[in-house]
C-alpha cells in the first residue's frame, strides 16, 4: 500500500474517532435536555390540570344558582296557576249553584 494512502487513512480514521469522542457528551447534554422538558411538560400539565379543576368548580355553581333561580321561577308559576285553577274552580262553582236556585 502507498504511503500517501495509508496517510490518508489514518487521518480519515483519527476524524472518526474525534467525532465518536464527542458522542458520549452530546449524548449526556440530551439526555438532560430530555429530562428538563419531562419536568416541564409535568409542571405543564399540572397546571392545566388546575385550571380545568377550578373551571368544573366554577361551571359547576353557576349550574347550581341558574338552577335555584329557575326553581325558584317555576315555583312562582306553579303558584300563579294553581291559584288560578282555584279561582276558575270557585267561579264554576259558583256558577253551578247559581243554576240550582234558579231551577224551579
């Protein structure tokens, strides 16, 4: 083999290895990368989590008091139409004795 080739050989082969030198701290440098974004995305998440959590809590009492509100609105048509009911009743009944007396 020439000399100029078994040169460039070694050359190419010492740039290989200085490269896989590098591997390992590139490596270790992601994996801390890796596991700062994990923490984040936990924190993240997290917070969404409470977010969501206090958003049920606060849907969760404006359902109640639309709730009471609408009850409380039914109620008082309930009552409107039950003392009309009674009302119209007692006319009828009325009526009704009005035309047993006439009645010879």
């Amino acid at each position: 083999m020439p000399p100029q080739a078994l040169v460039g050989r070694v050359e190419s082969l010492e740039s290989r290895v200085t490269v896989l030198e590098q591997l390992p701290g590139k490596l270790d440098a992601l994996a801390l990368q890796i596991s700062q974004m994990r923490e984040e995305i936990r924190a993240e998440f997290s917070a969404v989590h409470t977010e969501i959590r206090a958003g049920d809590e606060e849907t969760r009492r404006v359902l109640r008091d639309e709730i009471r509100a609408g009850d409380e609105e039914s109620r008082h048509h309930a009552r409107i139409l039950h003392e009309d009911a009674i009302s119209r009743i007692a006319l009828i009944q009325a009526g009704l004795k009005t035309r047993r007396r006439k009645a010879p």
